[in-house]
C-alpha cells in the first residue's frame, strides 16, 4: 500500500515558490533580452514576472 505524503507543508510551500520564481525570471528576463531592453530592464521585468507566477498561481486555491 502506498503511503501519502502531506505536501502542502511550509517546505513545500517554499520549493514550489522558488521554481516559479526562476521560471518567471527566466522567462522575464529572457523576453526582454530578445527585445533588445537593458540588464535593468531584464532584472525588472523578470522580478514582475515572477512576482505574478507566484503571488497569481500559487496563491490561489
């Protein structure tokens, strides 16, 4: 019989928010890269990006 795991404990949580947060600054800051914008532009746009894969799709349930 397999055993279930709790996977919404603060660990999880965290792990799961960490890679939203590098996807959404790779594809952020990658976008921006390709259209030509600045490092600042990059860094800022990947933040944004990462901000809404994190506070927009983990946050809901």
């Amino acid at each position: 019989m397999m055993r279930r795991f709790y996977t919404d404990c603060a660990y999880c949580r965290l792990m799961r928010s960490l890679a939203f947060t590098g996807i959404g600054m790779l594809l952020g800051g990658g976008t921006s890269y390709l259209l030509g914008g600045s490092n600042e532009d990059m860094m800022l746009s990947g933040i944004l990006v990462a901000a809404i894969l994190v506070f927009g799709l983990i946050g809901k349930k």
